[in-house]
C-alpha cells in the first residue's frame, strides 16, 4: 500500500500512551501486526479524531485504515523520525516484523 500519511501505528497491544487504543483490535499472541494508518489528515480531522482514540472510535474515520500483517516497511523522506514507547529510535525507512514464540514468559503462582 503507497499512501500520503499524518501518522503510522504499529502495535502489538490494544493500548498504549495513557489508554489510548489506535489499535483497538490488536492482540499480543495472534502472531501479527497491528497497522493503524491516519492518512493525509488536515489538522481539523486530527483535532475530531484525538479525544476519540481513547475509545478507539476513531476506527470509523474516513481517514482511518487498519491492517494486519507479519512484517511492515515504512519509506519516506529520511529526516522523517521513528518512535518506539515514545523514544526516537531511528528515521525512515523501517522494517518492522513480529516474531512469535520470540519471548518465554515465565509465571509463578501467588500466595
């Protein structure tokens, strides 16, 4: 998919930053990416759509796709910065790819 973007979300959880769900549907151990695309947004269509992000009511958005899928590449300008948990983490492009069964979880019983 080619497409002018405002903002590209790639996520493993349904939450993140405070409770809000850009992902709503995103499960952690279904093997797969979640890909929230707001597309070439003006700043009135971020303003409607911000508050609902908490809801996830956003999804409805004309300007709102949601895709899934194993692996992502991102390309655009190279001074365009990437984030990961709010850190700058590099700049595009990027690839980004689940890796399932990559981590042991190891749980003990309480009490």
């Amino acid at each position: 998919m080619h497409q002018p973007s405002f903002m590209i979300y790639i996520s493993n959880c349904r939450y993140s930053g405070g409770g809000m769900q850009l992902s709503p549907d995103a499960a952690p151990d279904d093997g797969l990416l979640d890909v929230c695309v707001i597309g070439d947004a003006s700043r009135r269509d971020v303003v409607t759509m911000l508050p609902k992000v908490f809801s996830g009511g956003h999804v409805g958005h004309p300007r709102v796709s949601l895709h899934r899928a194993r692996s992502v590449r991102v390309t655009g300008p190279s001074e365009v910065e990437v984030q990961a948990d709010g850190e700058i983490i590099g700049r595009l492009p990027i690839e980004i790819a689940v890796m399932p069964g990559a981590l042991r979880v190891l749980m003990s019983p309480l009490g």
